[in-house]
C-alpha cells in the first residue's frame, strides 16, 4: 500500500494536482485512518512536496529569457488573496 501510495504521488506530482485526492482514499482505505486525520496527513504530505518543490526550483532560470523560474512577483500578488480566501472559506464553512 506503501508502494502504491508513493507511486500515485508520483505520477499526482507530475500531472499537477497536488496528490490530495490520492493520498485521502490511499490513508483511508489502505490504513485504516477516519477522514479526518486521512485529510491532516494528506495536507502535511502534500505541503512537504510544495516546501521541497520550492527549494528545488528556486535557484533555476527559464530556459529561455534571463528571469527566474518562478515568478515571485506574482506569487507576491495571489497568495495573500488565496490565503484570504482560505481563511474566510473556513469561517463560512463553520
């Protein structure tokens, strides 16, 4: 289940979509966990990929034009708005 779990991240990682939709069923039905903690661990996986991605891809340059990889300056615009938004969207959803 182990195996499989990591292999589904792989192939989640790769196409973009993060992997929780994988890893919830996979800790759920492969061990046993309720949702609620299937969710939590799923998050803490799934940040670790974001946190590891990051580092990786930071120090490189688009293979085309001299900037970064990563356009920091938009992140500086979208992620106090989707953190904004996360935020109100919990409070709603109590």
């Amino acid at each position: 289940t182990l195996c499989f779990a990591g292999l589904a991240l792989v192939l989640a990682a790769g196409g973009g979509i993060g992997g929780g939709s994988i890893l919830v069923p996979v800790f759920m039905l492969g061990f046993g966990f309720h949702a609620k903690h299937a969710v939590a661990l799923s998050n803490v996986a799934i940040f670790g990929g974001a946190i590891s991605n990051t580092v990786l891809n930071a120090p490189r340059t688009h293979p085309f034009k001299q900037r970064p990889l990563i356009d920091w300056d938009l992140i500086l615009v979208m992620e106090p708005l989707t953190i904004a938004g996360a935020v109100v969207g919990a409070f709603i959803n109590k």
